[in-house]
C-alpha cells in the first residue's frame, strides 16, 4: 500500500534558522485484526495531532532545533490497544527531475543502472524501504541544480525484531520491532522524504535476486496506557556535487552513530589457523587443472564440486598463493605441495592459445576449448595479481618460475593490445578480443595489475597503461559518481566498483611522486566515501530463533553487495588497509576507526570446531549473510543461503589480515 500524504493538511515544520521551512504531512493508519487498516489524515492543534473522528490513541509532535539540526519526536500513548503504523512525508519542493537519491548500501542517484526488476526509477519514482537493508538508517535528496540536500536519520531504539507469520500486505507483528521505514515520495513531481513505523515496503518488496513482490505494511501493538517515542534527525545541507553529498552526509552519520570496534572474538594468528583447513578440505586434484572448490558448494556438507572460476567467487591461485606461503610459515608441507600443484597444473592447462587465462568452467566437463571462453577483465586481473605475488615471494626465497613469468608477460602486452583508446577494458570479451561486454565499469579492476607488473617487470608500458586507466576512471567514474558493473553475477550500482576505484588510485599513487601522486590520493579519497558508504554504521536488530540474532552477531563493518543483491558479507581484501593508510595521508581520522571496525567485526561468523556458525567444515567462512527481508531463496534473515562460495571469503579475510603484503611489494 502506497501512502498518499501529499493530499494531508500540512504542518509547517522549520527545520533552520533561514527563511525555508518543510511541509510535513503525518498519516496513521489504524487495523483491528481481520479487518482492513483504516487511514487517519492528521493535522496539527498545539503540540497534539489530531484527525477528524476520535482517535483511541494520543500523538504529541515536538521540534527541537540542535545546531545544524532538527530533532523530530512524535509520542504515541494508547488509550486502548491499539495496532498502528505512523507514516510522515517531507515535501522539500525540490523538482523530481533535478533530485539524486541515497540511501547508504541501497540506492543511489535513481538506481538506473539496476533492471526493472530490482529497486530503481524504472519501476517506480516512489519508494519506501525497511531501515535494515540501509547501511545507515537515512533517506536523503540532492538536488543537482542548486546543489542543496535534505536527509531524515532515525535516532535508534534499543534493538529488537519479531518474526512474522506473512510477507505481503497488511501484516500484525507478534512481538516488538524497532525497524521502521525510509524513503522518497515524487508523485507530484517534486521530492518528499518520507518515513515511518513500523516498517512498511511499498510500492513493491524486494524479496531475492531480480524478484520484486507485493508490498507489506507491519502495524505495531500498543497496550492501554503504554507509549512509544519515536525520533528522527533532520538536516539540510549544499554539496558541490552529487559525491561531494555522499561523503559529507557519510560523514555526518558517522558521527551521529559513532561505530565503535567490536572486542574481536580472534587474533589474525587464530583466524589464519581456522581459515587453512579451507585449504586442506577443498583442494581438488582429480582433474588436469588442480583447485581449492570455492564456489557452489552447500552450507550443510562443504562437499567439493566441479565448478571452477579463476577470479571472485573462486580466487583459484590467490588462494593457491596462501596455502602455498602459510605452509611454508608453518611447517605444513601439504599446504605448501598443493598450493605448488595448482600453479603447476594451471601453467601447463589453464592458458589458452593467445596467452588468456580460462576463467570459468565445470571441469568434470573436460577443459573448455578457446573458441567456448568468454574472458573477465576482472578475473585475468586477480590471477595475474595472484601470480605476481607469487612470484615476488618465490624469487624473494631464491627460486625462479620462468615460465610463469613469460606467460604473466604475455598477458600482460594481450591487455595492452585490449586496452581502448579513452583507457577503459571491455567488462568481459573473446580469446579473439572482440567484446562480450564493452562496458568500461570493471576498468579499475585492471589498474593494480598493470601497476605490479610494472614493478615487478620494470616495463613502463604497463604503468602508462594503469594511468589511461585512471584517467578513465576519474572522467567516467569518479567524477559522476557513477561506480558500477564491476561485480561478475550482477551489472548495476555495486560496492566492488568503488573498492576497485579505490584499489587503483591507491596502487598509482604508491609508485608515482609530487602532484601526481597527491592527485591520486584526492581521487582514492573520493572514491573511498562511496565505498565506505556500503558499510554498516549500526546493528541491524534480529529476532529470536534468527541464528544470527541468536549468536550474537553484529553487523557494523560488515557491507551490503549491490542494489542487486542485498546481504552483506566480508568483500574487504585490501580496503580496510588503503583507508588506514588514506587517514594518514589526508588526517581523515574516520576512515582509521572504519579500519578498525571492519577488522575487528569481519571474523565474526568464522566457523570453528566448537562454534560453527551454521556451516559444515571449520574454516569455510559463511558469504551470503542474509540480514534483511531478502534471500537467495532460502532460509531468509538471520541465516545463509542454502549454496554459497567460500573461495572468494576465504582470500578476503586473508587480505584483510595481511596487512603489509601490498606495501610490501609496492615499496
């Protein structure tokens, strides 16, 4: 059920010392159960709102002005049991069509890179969400044109969730929630916010991956005499820019939610020694290309199976490279025997003719021939970072692959052949290098690959061809604000584009100097609030029974995917390390406190012998954590999929706590 508050008497709301002043219009809805809700306009008489018939409960409105911002309290007290939902609308009466939305972790601009069939202006220009898929509970506007914003924050209730008998419609809660709603309404062609409680999802809910279901309204229970205070933060502010308003709005939340680092539940050390049994378990070598499974495998048995992807989901040879390193530092020979095999198998198979990497396959199947490959700028990137790695660790302890260095060599020169003259790769193509998807969006991915193998091969081609990247990605990218299409399974506005910006610039500036360098840092920085903006601030609440809930999980330094797929997980791999290093470079003290949040948070749900987490095999670090309303198909908040790809997990928490790896090399 879509609300309709533009029709209600409007209150004059003034949330600044200047002249501008919020029209804000309040609806209540009323159900008795087996009936329909019926919908009260309400309309202001001193500090009460009132409706036109008798209300069986008593609402009560203050405004108090708090420096740069207004602080909204409404108060319900019942005067029977009542089953109620509040909505507000802020009509900011900035035109539609010149208005960028954001709520942090789900939508931004107006979603246009995102299908029909997920959340975006394609489907609809009004929108209303729960405050749990929202890396921050905050809707907010820009207007383009004047370059003025507005956004409403929800002040927390102590946490709390309850499980619910439907989905759809008009639903009653069995129990407290503290989950309310945020959003936007542009039915009159000009932008409201709006929010509310308890939680409402209109004009559509969206449920899993490119499905989108009927709406739901949730009505809370009062009992006689009892009362509920809600809050909510408002403030206007003027940005340069689209991105400029993304960091500083990030910024402001954060220091309204003030994150604090969890007490870690382990040391690097410990998660290190949980995560290798990953390596022991998963290893595959009863066919010609050896590999850890790491993608389509249950959550119930871990059992091996015959998917295989080079890059993401897999990260065949990074996660080769750390078996084969921490053997070593450990003294098991296995992990050491493996990890070596797997390079072995995929130097002698897994190249094509021109000198590609195979990418994906289901090598029970047999290998794919040449012609059947569609290559990933992304994958052939973080194999070939894996394999530089290893060869820098390997010539580090006197042995040399010359091989491997010829091949590394050649693909290197095929992504110069690839490279387009405005300095963007094609998202995917052909052995023939004819485009799959010419879609510069995955470009960054490239970037630090180019840059090692510069420094590890000393030839400036590849660093000339990182900064076209670059220069790509300032004008196309981070210049719009536009970060997307760099995730393989979805091709919308996703956190991966910014941490791969991110990534980039970073790498150019630790091998350039003087100006070059600062103007990589100013680049890294703008791109590292809109990473950062996927990142949990808060603790979504769960319910009881919700496993999550249940273990006590935390979700702050945990990040939504994309508006595509909306859960969290643990995609860090080198983030966490480039905004400590950003802090010091540019005195953005938040982004060291983000690094310690994420760090301690991320290790969370690691599987360990006497605390499994709802996963088979110690060490398989759980991906699809489902913490809203949404699911893969199975299983819902507060649990996994019932499939997930520990490959991909395992190298990013080991990215994560191996901080000096990068600089290392780099330096």
């Amino acid at each position: 059920m879509k609300i309709k508050l533009l029709t209600c008497i409007s209150i004059l709301l003034c949330l600044s010392s200047k002249t501008m002043a919020w029209d804000v219009s309040y609806q209540l809805m009323l159900k008795q159960p087996g009936n329909a809700a019926v919908v009260h306009q309400l309309s202001k008489d001193g500090n009460q709102l009132k409706a036109a018939a008798s209300l069986p409960v008593e609402i009560t409105q203050q405004v108090e002005r708090k420096g740069e911002v207004s602080l909204l309290t409404l108060t319900l007290t019942a005067r029977e049991r009542v089953y109620f939902n509040l909505g507000v609308s802020m009509q900011t009466g900035m035109p539609t069509d010149d208005c960028d939305f954001y709520l942090p972790g789900f939508w931004y601009h107006k979603n246009l890179r995102s299908p029909k069939e997920a959340p975006s202006f394609h489907t609809s220009r009004s929108w209303n969400f729960r405050e749990d898929r929202l890396a921050a509970p905050l809707t907010a506007v820009y207007n383009g044109q004047s370059g003025t914003s507005c956004l409403v924050m929800r002040q927390l209730d102590a946490s709390a969730d309850a499980l619910t008998t439907h989905q759809e419609g008009e639903v009653i809660l069995g129990g407290p929630t503290s989950i309310g709603y945020l959003g936007f309404d542009n039915e009159q062609g000009s932008a409201a916010l709006t929010f509310g409680y308890p939680y409402m999802e209109t004009p559509k809910r969206y449920i899993r991956k490119l499905t989108l279901a009927p709406s739901m309204t949730a009505f809370a229970r009062l009992e006689k005499g009892e009362r509920k205070t809600l809050t909510w933060l408002v403030r206007e502010g003027k940005s340069a820019d689209y991105g400029q308003f993304v960091a500083d709005t990030w910024r402001w939340a954060f220091d309204q939610l003030h994150p604090q680092p969890l007490q870690p539940l382990y040391s690097p050390e410990q998660v290190k020694a949980q995560l290798a049994n990953y390596f022991r378990q998963a290893y595959v070598d009863r066919y010609a290309l050896k590999y850890h499974s790491g993608l389509s495998i249950r959550c119930d048995d871990c059992l091996p199976v015959d998917h295989v992807q080079l890059g993401f989901c897999g990260r065949v040879l990074l996660n080769a490279f750390n078996s084969l390193e921490y053997g070593e530092q450990t003294g098991e020979q296995r992990l050491v025997e493996t990890g070596q095999a797997i390079f072995d198998s995929w130097l002698q198979h897994g190249f094509t003719a021109k000198g590609w990497l195979k990418d994906e396959m289901r090598i029970a199947n047999g290998i794919p021939a040449d012609a059947d490959v569609v290559h990933s700028i992304r994958e052939q990137s973080e194999a070939v970072y894996a394999v530089i790695h290893y060869l820098a660790y390997e010539k580090r302890h006197g042995r040399q692959h010359r091989q491997w260095e010829q091949r590394v060599r050649t693909l290197l020169n095929n992504m110069l052949e690839l490279q387009k003259a405005d300095g963007h790769f094609p998202r995917k193509f052909r052995d023939d290098h004819s485009d799959v998807d010419a879609s510069g969006g995955s470009t960054p991915s490239a970037t630090s690959t180019l840059v090692m193998g510069y420094k590890y091969f000393g030839d400036k081609r590849y660093l000339k061809s990182a900064r076209l990247t670059v220069d790509y990605l300032e004008q196309n990218i981070i210049s719009k604000s536009d970060y997307f299409s760099s995730t393989l399974d979805a091709n919308c506005e996703d956190k991966e584009a910014a941490i791969s910006a991110v990534t980039a610039t970073y790498y150019l500036a630790m091998v350039t100097g003087k100006k070059e360098r600062q103007h990589y840092i100013q680049l890294c920085q703008q791109a590292a609030y809109f990473a950062l903006s996927w990142y949990y601030l808060w603790d979504v609440p769960f319910a009881q029974g919700q496993m999550l809930g249940d273990l006590g999980f935390k979700s702050r330094g945990w990040s939504n995917v994309s508006v595509e797929n909306n859960h969290i997980d643990v995609f860090v791999f080198e983030l966490a390390h480039i905004v400590s290093w950003l802090a010091d470079e540019t005195g953005e003290q938040r982004f060291q406190q983000m690094h310690d949040i994420i760090s301690s948070s991320l290790c969370q749900l690691l599987p360990t012998p006497d605390r499994l987490c709802g996963i088979a095999v110690p060490g398989y670090n759980p991906e699809v954590v489902q913490h809203t309303c949404w699911d893969y198909g199975r299983n819902g908040k507060g649990f996994y999929n019932d499939i997930f790809a520990p490959g991909w997990v395992v190298a990013s928490l080991w990215e994560l706590y191996s901080p000096g790896r990068t600089t290392g090399f780099l330096k």
